[in-house]
C-alpha cells in the first residue's frame, strides 16, 4: 500500500492504562490512532484482556485482513487531504 511509517509497538501492563489509553484487548491494532475495527468505537469493556473479531466466518483471534486495508486507505486518503 507504500506504507512506510514505523510501527510503534505500546505495551499496556496495567489496567489502570487500559483504562487511559481505551484499551480493547490484545491484540489491538490501531493506524493513527484509530482502531482498524469498525465497531471499536461503540464499544467501552476496556482492560487486560484477549480480544476477538467478529468477521462473516465468526470469531477469530487477529483483526481482518479487510480491516486493516480499509483503515490503511483511509488513512492514506486522509493524509493526502492534508497534504493538499
């Protein structure tokens, strides 16, 4: 997608951070700081916990691939109208 940007990896080792940083779950994935998931932002069961993603074949441990696609291009949309 000619992504170059670093990943930053944050480790949330307590809940009182979780709480700060609206921690889902692990794993999260987040792409200028929005969640890849579409519904992350409904959702407020923030702590130390596994999280799972819902996708059309059920529950699975890691978010969709299309989720991350699509916030990559949004992102990259985004970053292009500010660019202008």
């Amino acid at each position: 997608m000619g992504v170059s940007e670093p990943i930053r990896l944050q480790q949330i080792d307590d809940d009182r951070t979780a709480q700060t940083e609206k921690f889902l779950g692990s794993p999260t994935l987040r792409i200028n700081g929005r969640d890849v998931d579409p519904t992350a932002e409904r959702a407020t069961g923030y702590g130390l916990q596994c999280r799972v993603y819902r996708t059309a074949d059920g529950l699975q441990g890691s978010p969709p691939d299309h989720h991350v696609l699509v916030a990559l291009r949004a992102a990259t949309a985004d970053s292009r109208a500010d660019n202008q």
